[in-house]
C-alpha cells in the first residue's frame, strides 16, 4: 500500500486535533503505520521554536517577518527529519497545519506579501506537497467562542489566538482563496456538523488512500 500525506487546516477551534486522532486510529486499525505530527514542531528544534512562536513570555515584540521565518524554520526541519523519511518507509503521514495555514496567518492574517512568503515557504518544503487538505471551518463566532474558552482553560497562553478579530477575518479569507485555487487537494468540511458525521466525511476522503 502507498504512503500519503493529509494536512488538517482552518482557523482555531475547528476539532482538528479530535479529527486526526480519530482518523489516525482508523487507519491504525487497518494495520497502516501511522505518523501524526503538528505545526509549529514535531521536532525537538520545532518544539523549541513553538514555543518561541505562541508561548514565551518574550515574544510580544515579535515582527511578522520573524514570525514567518521561524514558522519555516521549523518547517523545513520536520520535512527532511520526519515526513520524508516516513513517506519513504510507506508510512501515513497526518499534519495538524501545514504551508497553507503560512499562507493564511502570516501571508493574508499579517499582511505580508503573498509572493515572498510563497517563495519562503517553497525554499522549506521543496517538492513535499500534502497529497489531501482538509478544511475544518467553523463560522468566526464559533471559533472565537473556542478559542476564548480554550484561553481560559489553558495552562499557557498562546500568542497567536491573541490576535484582534479583523486578523481571524482576513485569515478565513485567506483560506477560502487557497482551497479555492488548490480545488484539488483541497476538501472543505463544516466543522460545525456532529463530530461522527465529519468524521465519515473524512474517512470518504480518505478511503480511496488508504486503500490503493
């Protein structure tokens, strides 16, 4: 059987995290070997700048140019130290965020130009290409309302859910503009729906993958 690679993408608070669990043990029951893996980190350097990125209590001053080389520093370790060597041993690889949420936090969110950070984001990824997007949307009062409740509930703070609402916006759109110019790859869900009913709409998705 191939190996693949699946991105989860969308603004915050829309089950991402839920849904790659759920679908890893799917796959994992079809005895796949399976590797899950998020963004900033999944690395010992990308964890390291994680929490530089969202966490520190010294990154108020933090530039968006900084922020997005930093988000492609990280990148650029997990791709050769993790995702490549697993697609090559045939196993699954499943990323909560990839270069899309680049494009539509640092490109579109923090008003960046497009064609640089393209550019930046090419130089870290080279020919490593998601073969499946999911697109978890929630409406933006949902997802502030989680992201609101995550704040408080959370041991740490994290930077970027600080971010004011005209930032969320801009990202939203941002993602509506890459699923739309990447129709192929892309897979827009509504987050909104049951957990078991997006994630059949997952495994729909999914399935012809896995089974190939």
């Amino acid at each position: 059987m191939k190996a693949f690679f699946v991105t989860f993408e969308g603004t915050e608070g829309g089950g991402k995290s839920t849904h790659i669990k759920l679908l890893a043990e799917r796959l994992r029951a079809m005895n796949r070997a399976v590797r899950v893996l998020r963004e900033p980190g999944g690395t010992p350097i990308g964890e390291e700048i994680r929490h530089t990125l969202q966490h520190s209590a010294q990154n108020a001053a933090m530039t968006p140019e900084a922020e997005l080389l930093l988000m492609n520093a990280s990148r650029a370790q997990l791709v050769r130290e993790v995702i490549r060597p697993a697609l090559a041993a045939g196993e699954i690889v499943l990323c909560d965020r990839f270069y899309d949420s680049t494009t539509a936090y640092q490109g579109y969110g923090r008003e960046l130009d497009l064609a640089t950070v393209r550019q930046i984001i090419d130089f870290a990824v080279g020919p490593t290409r998601p073969d499946l997007t999911l697109l978890l949307h929630v409406p933006l009062a949902v997802s502030e309302a989680r992201r609101q409740a995550r704040q408080q509930a959370g041991p740490q703070r994290d930077r970027m859910e600080e971010a004011d609402r005209s930032f969320f916006e801009r990202v939203e759109r941002g993602f509506a503009a890459i699923a739309a110019a990447e129709a192929a790859r892309f897979h827009r869900l509504d987050a909104t729906q049951p957990i078991e009913r997006v994630r059949e709409e997952i495994w729909a998705r999914v399935r012809p993958l896995a089974e190939a």
